[in-house]
C-alpha cells in the first residue's frame, strides 16, 4: 500500500443511471456512452431478460434481449450502434472446440453474429474503427499458450466477424491487469509481471515503470493517470519513463460522502457503480484540484 497525501475525488450521481435488476456489466464506448447491463424477470414473458442501458447525461435508451445461459460480464457498441456482450470464459464442445462467447447485437436486440474471443478475458474495448481489444489473464494465457491460441499473447485485436487484427509480440505478458482503449492510435494498457504501461499504436510505444500494484482499472490524462484496484486509488504523474503515485484517492460524492463500488475507467472517465446509481467524473475536470493540493 503506498502512503501518498489523500485527495477527495468528487463523482456526480447520474439521474438516469437508476438500477432495478441483477448488475451484469457496465462499459464505456469510445465517444464516452456509458453502458450499463441488468438482468431482471418480465413478468409478461415470465422469462429472465437482459437490459443493455446506453447513458449519456441525463439521456437513456434501452435495448432488451433474452438472457442465455452465458455468465456475460463485458459490453460495448461498435461505431454503427451495434451491441456487443461477452462472458470472460468459455467452454469447450464435445470436439474440444471453443464455444461462442461473444455475441453481436442489433440496436433492437436481435442476434446477428457469435464468436469466440477464446478464454480467459480481463477486458474488451471496441475503438473507432470497430476492432475488438480483448485483454487476458494469466489462466487464459498460459491455458492458452498449450494451443498456441490467441489468448497467449495477452493482448489482441479483432475484427467485427472475430478475426485477429493484432497479437501482441513484444511484452511478455503474464496477467494484462488493465486495458484503456483511448482510440485506434492510443491503446494503453497494464501488465505483470514487468508492472509497466504501455501506449501502443503511435510511431514508438512509451514503456513506463509503475508501483507493484495489481491497478484493474485507469484513467487517462495528460501526464496523469489515476489507477485503481477494489482497495486504493492513485494518482499517477509521469516522469519520464515512470509513473509516481502523488496522491491517495478517495471517491466521494458532491455532497462529500464517501462512495464505495465498483469502478470501471476508460480515456479520462470514471464510472463508480453502487447498488443503486452510477456516479461519474472526469480526471481532466478535476485534475487541477487535485494536484494543487500536492
């Protein structure tokens, strides 16, 4: 645990991010639309039913589909408005082929296509140009690495139809432990066990030593990161090829209570998820405050 000076990190509740099912995922886009997935039971269908919510301000839109046996904890919309879901793992066919665990949807929800990503993700982030970012942990990458399948690398890039863009072959991955797909020309991303980000896909990767910290997610801005895990939050300023922590991190909300849950981060967003609502900042809009009190 690193003893940085604390910083309040106010999140604004979202008045349109009210929750009433089972949360499932929730997912940035690349434009900055948060996704929110819930399962609850239509009483008209008496079936269990999917809800893949796309928020922005105070703007909503529902699309509802029929939840499979499938334990989905990923989402995202490719640039024409389709709806992806994934399950972090797969499971073999009688003939030991992968099973599908990626599902691509219409804006009304109607299945148009299914793939395997292959098992084992820690991530998925769609960019601009709609390839797929899947990230892997350790079980997938060396469960993997016996088949030579594509999970070993640690980091991939598919198409929209599951066919590889992009294999990482140049760090040795052994857990991608975070993945921030800023754009098609700004993919970050978080490994062990170097303990390094990487910024790929400029004219010359930037490689920047980090604390050993397993950090699940970040956010992104200038010269600053704030990482985090389910224990702390950091500030991160870099220097050169590596990033310092200046500040421990506290989430609270505009009328300074603390806030706990789950978060996910993508570019310079931050999404905090409770039970009940979501709650949302930018690094950009807050860094100033935050580093002034250094």
């Amino acid at each position: 645990m690193l003893t940085s000076p604390l910083a309040h990190f106010p999140l604004r509740r979202l008045t349109a991010s009210y929750r009433t099912g089972r949360p499932v995922a929730t997912g940035f886009t690349v434009d900055g639309h948060i996704l929110i997935v819930e399962e609850t039971f239509d009483e008209s269908t008496k079936k269990h039913i999917l809800s893949i919510h796309q928020l922005k301000d105070d703007w909503r839109k529902t699309t509802t589909i029929e939840r499979r046996e499938i334990d989905f904890s990923l989402v995202d919309r490719f640039p024409d408005g389709r709806l992806i879901l994934v399950a972090s793992r797969c499971d073999d066919d009688v003939d030991g082929t992968w099973l599908p665990n990626a599902f691509i949807y219409d804006p009304q929800g109607n299945l148009l296509d299914s793939f395997c990503l292959d098992d084992g993700i820690q991530n998925m982030q769609i960019d601009e140009q709609g390839w797929i970012w899947v990230s892997y942990f350790d079980e997938g990458i060396y469960a993997d690495a016996v088949t030579s399948s594509n999970g070993a690398f640690g980091l991939v890039a598919f198409d929209d139809t599951g066919v590889v863009q992009y294999k990482n072959r140049q760090y040795p991955i052994d857990d991608c432990y975070a993945l921030n797909v800023c754009s098609s020309k700004e993919v970050w991303f978080f490994y062990y066990s170097d303990y390094r980000f990487i910024r790929i896909n400029q004219e010359q990767d930037l490689v920047c030593e980090a604390p050993t910290i397993a950090y699940s997610q970040f956010a992104r801005y200038d010269d600053y990161l704030l990482a985090a895990n389910s224990d702390e939050a950091h500030l991160l300023r870099r220097k050169g090829t590596l990033f310092e922590s200046i500040r421990s991190i506290r989430f609270v909300s505009e009328q300074e209570k603390s806030l706990s849950g789950d978060l996910t981060m993508r570019n310079d967003l931050i999404v905090l998820a409770t039970s009940e609502h979501l709650y949302f900042g930018r690094l950009g809009q807050r860094l100033t405050s935050l580093v002034v009190a250094e």
